[in-house]
C-alpha cells in the first residue's frame, strides 16, 4: 500500500533507527555497555541515578566489578529508551502492514519485522546480563542496522509504485545486490572488532607492526563462541588474537571498497540509471574508508569511532536507495 503517511512514517523510522544505532554505538565506545547491571531497569529504578551519592546506595545492592558513573549509567538507559521506543512502534508497523497488505513477501516481511524487534530486545537484555559477550554485543549493534535497513526499504518501496525494470537493468542490479551482501559481511567483521575491542591493537597504516601480514592468532580471534560467564569490558583476547580480527576488518574493507568502486563505474555507464546514487555511495565510502584510517592513526578517539559505526550504516542504507533505483525506473 502506497500512501504519503506511510512514507513519512518509514522515513521517521528509519532516521530513529540511525539516531538509535548512533547511541548504541556511542555507549558501548564509551564503555557504558554495563552502566546498569540490571534490565531493563537501572539499578532497579526506571530511571538511573542522578548523582553519586545516588549512584553508591545503589551499588550496596547492585555490586558490579566494572567502574560506573550517573552518566555511563544514563548513556546506556538514554540508548534503551530510543531503543524501546524504536522496536514498539515497529512492531505497531508490521501489525499495520500485514492487515494492509496483500503483497505475501511484504506479510511475511511483518511478521519478519515482528520476531526481529523481539529478538533484538532479548539481545539487549542479554549483553546486560551475559556482561559484553562479544558475540551478543555484535549481533546486538547488526540487529539494529537490519532494523533500520528494513525501514530505508520500505521508505524506498513506498515512494512510488514499483515498475518493471527494463533489460539491461538487472546487470548492474546484480552487482549492487553482491555489494550489498559483501558490505553486510564487514559489518560483521567491523561489529567484531568494536566487541572484541581490536581497533586499537595496530596504530599504524598500512603497515601494522611494520608489515601487511604481522603475526596473528586467527583461531583464537574468531572464536565466536567464546566462555559464558566471564566480563568482556574492555576485552580478553590476547593481542595477537586481536590483531587477526583487526587486519582481516583491513583486508576485507579494501575488497568491498574495490568492488563498489566496479559496480558504481558500471552503473554510471548506463545513461538511463540516474547517476545521483552511484555518486553518493562512492562519497560515502570515500568518508568511511577515511574515518577507518583515522581512527587507527588517531588511536580511535570516541568521536570518530562512532562516526564509523554510523557511517557503515549509512553505506548500508544508500546501497539500498542504489539497488532501488537501479533496479525500478
């Protein structure tokens, strides 16, 4: 169903969803991730403290182990309710558009929407409870750029009717389709290495420890599944473990970038394609690979790692507007 509310509404949604993913991110940089060692409260209250005199009642019957403040504490219950209120009104959504639609992929898109939302708030109450898993952390900071994703889609989808694509159309659909996936892929890559705290183990680029190959512990880096139990603030790989998550993060970024690069060079040799999109997710990615190597040489200050995070969604999300027009004129 195409309608102006609904495109204003996928459109609030998906900014929500950016400004959400940006707090996320802004937290757990700043170490904020267990600033409540509780859920979805804080210290039992629905707000958290507002001072340390506060702050230390508390902690007579919250004990943790890591260092906390009012502000990490109000950091992480600041990021829960944009969180909360981005997924409730999701979920308001998807319950519209199954009863509206009559499209089966766009019904079975709502109910997707709806076990999403949900499995998001477990992952949110679980990084609480399980202590900054590396493994939860990550799906935590993915589940909310597909989230967000989801709604660019259906902003994309409701400004006008689809139309059929035309023949020569597909081609460089395609191509955007693979960028989209092989983007999604560092996400994951790039969603580690913030979980597992490896941005900061190599201060140098291109080289790291004076060459393109230093030495790395790719099985303990990869470990996914790593001991329950323990607290991960700050990360307990060892540091050649870390430095396997960093520079695979090195060597894939520089793959996906070549390969936008091919696919926006065919894509703006199609004169009927608007060149508009193509050059945007080129600029984008031209500030993303930049934000990437001043963080390395710069030690990964708060503001510009949480611009990286945002800027990967971002690269995301204007893939998606390119695979749209690209793909529907």
């Amino acid at each position: 169903m195409h309608s102006p509310t609904n495109t204003y509404l996928y459109f609030t949604l998906m900014v929500w969803g950016c400004l959400t993913v940006f707090l996320g991110a802004f937290t757990r940089i700043s170490d904020a991730g267990l600033g409540c060692p509780d859920w979805p409260g804080c210290f039992g209250e629905i707000t958290a403290p507002f001072s340390d005199a506060e702050l230390s009642e508390a902690l007579t019957q919250y004990p943790i182990d890591v260092h906390v403040s009012p502000y990490k504490a109000w950091l992480e219950m600041i990021h829960r309710y944009a969180a909360s209120l981005f997924g409730g009104i999701i979920i308001l959504v998807a319950f519209q558009l199954y009863r509206s639609e009559n499209n089966s992929f766009k019904k079975m898109m709502s109910i997707l929407l709806i076990g999403l939302v949900l499995f998001q708030g477990a992952l949110g109450m679980w990084t609480v409870t399980l202590k900054l898993h590396p493994l939860i952390v990550m799906g935590h900071l993915l589940g909310g750029m597909l989230l967000t994703s989801i709604m660019a889609w259906l902003f994309f989808d409701s400004i006008k009717p689809r139309k059929i694509f035309t023949p020569q159309m597909p081609s460089v659909a395609k191509w955007i389709r693979w960028g989209i996936g092989l983007l999604a892929f560092q996400l994951v890559l790039g969603g580690w290495t913030s979980a597992t705290y490896s941005g900061t183990v190599c201060a140098t680029f291109p080289y790291c420890e004076g060459s393109f190959f230093p030495s790395m512990d790719f099985m303990s880096g990869f470990t996914l599944f790593q001991k329950w139990g323990e607290n991960y603030q700050g990360g307990i790989m060892t540091h050649n473990a870390r430095m396997a998550v960093h520079m695979v993060h090195r060597y894939y970024a520089f793959i996906v970038s070549m390969f936008f690069i091919v696919a926006a060079v065919k894509s703006l040799a199609y004169p009927s394609i608007s060149k508009f999109w193509p050059a945007v997710v080129l600029g984008v990615l031209s500030i993303q690979v930049a934000l990437g190597i001043l963080n390395v040489w710069w030690y990964l200050p708060i503001s510009l790692a949480v611009l990286h995070n945002f800027f990967g969604l971002m690269l995301l999300l204007v893939s998606v507007a390119w695979y749209m027009k690209a793909r529907y004129q």
